[in-house]
C-alpha cells in the first residue's frame, strides 16, 4: 500500500492510497480518482517523501496532537457533513457491499455510488484489490 500527494485542477491537495503507482495510473485513467473537494477528475500527482521506518516512532498522544492542529474540528465536520450527503445519495446494498464494490470495480455492472455494511477483512480485502472503500460513520437519516 502507498501514500500518494494528489492535487486536482482545482489545487486542492490530497492523499489517495493505492496498491502502487500502477494502480493510481489505471484508476486515474478509467475516471475512478476525484477530489473530495470539488469532485475534479483532473487529478495530478505531487512529490511524496518517502517514509523510512527507523524504529523510533514518534509516540501517539504527539502524533494526534499534530493531527488536532493541521486538520480543525470545523474541517473534520464539514468532510464528515459531505460524507454523509454522499452516502445519502448512494444506493444502499446492505450486506452485499463488498460483492457488489468488486463488480463495479471490475467493470461487471455500471458504475454508481454505493452503501452497504463489510466486515474490517472485506475492507482489507476490498483496499488490497485497489478498490477504494471508506467508512463513514452512521447517521440516523442514512442506516
């Protein structure tokens, strides 16, 4: 799995997670990659430092602290806000979500916004295939 710096035609930057740089490409250019500002699908990669694990890790309560202060509350309610009208758009699968993910993934079926219930391994599963699934949490008007 890597990290990638992404940028829209918009210059709003982002992280996309990938199996590789191959699978960024192939997605990129099949239009599976927007920016979760604007929903651009002009998308560009920007330099990513590379993360060499040294074994002296930077304790936790540091790192949520910096997490805090480079991402406001105000920020993380209105991404969760947008989430959630978008998983209020989606048509909801119940728990056939992660068959139903890989057959758009795999171009089985159209494409189209979907919602559904899979367990934290489907998820591994789903991420290892390169197929981009996020958790949102509930909300009562959605589940």
């Amino acid at each position: 799995m890597i990290v990638l710096n992404l940028c829209c035609e918009n210059e709003h930057l982002f992280e996309g997670w990938f199996t590789s740089a191959d699978a960024f490409e192939a997605q990129s250019a099949q239009g599976m990659v927007s920016c979760p500002v604007c929903a651009s699908a002009g998308i560009s990669r920007r330099p990513t430092a590379p993360y060499v694990n040294t074994g002296s890790g930077v304790p936790v309560a540091s790192q949520r602290a910096d997490a805090s202060a480079a991402f406001p509350p105000e920020k993380a309610e209105a991404l969760l806000s947008m989430l959630r009208h978008a998983a209020r758009a989606s048509e909801d699968v119940g728990d056939r979500f992660s068959d139903e993910a890989r057959r758009i993934h795999y171009g089985d079926v159209e494409a189209r916004n979907i919602r559904g219930q899979a367990s934290g391994d489907d998820v591994s599963e789903l991420l290892e295939e390169g197929i981009l699934v996020l958790p949102v949490p509930p909300d009562e008007e959605v589940h």
